[in-house]
C-alpha cells in the first residue's frame, strides 16, 4: 500500500490475471516446442483479448479485503 492506495495485484482488474496467463502460455508453447515467436504471438493476443473481454463485459475479480 503507498499513498493509501492498494497495489494493483490486489485490484479486481484482470491485469495480473491476464499477464500470468499469458506468461504461462508462452512458457508451456516453448517448452513443448513452438517456435518462440509464434509462442509469444499467441500469448500475446490471448492476454489482451482475455484483457479485453474483461472490460468490454465488465468482468472483475472478488475484491481483497482486509
């Protein structure tokens, strides 16, 4: 917490949740194979469309409460 605002892991935003997804993504491409550009291709439209299906729907996390 800085400046009494919560960090961004803990905000419902889907920003973590779509960058860890498509990090895993990207790692479990490579490791079975995938050229790493086309790997990383697909995590990245898999995170920004996960990113963006999230807003356009509206869609949060549970809220983290202390």
């Amino acid at each position: 917490m800085l400046a009494g605002l919560p960090s961004i892991v803990v905000r419902p935003e889907l920003y973590v949740t779509a960058a860890a997804l498509a990090a895993g993504l990207y790692v479990g491409l490579d490791a079975i194979g995938v050229s790493p550009i086309l790997a990383g291709g697909i995590a990245v439209v898999t995170g920004f469309g996960l990113r963006g299906y999230a807003i356009r729907h509206k869609i949060d996390l549970p809220a983290y409460r202390r």
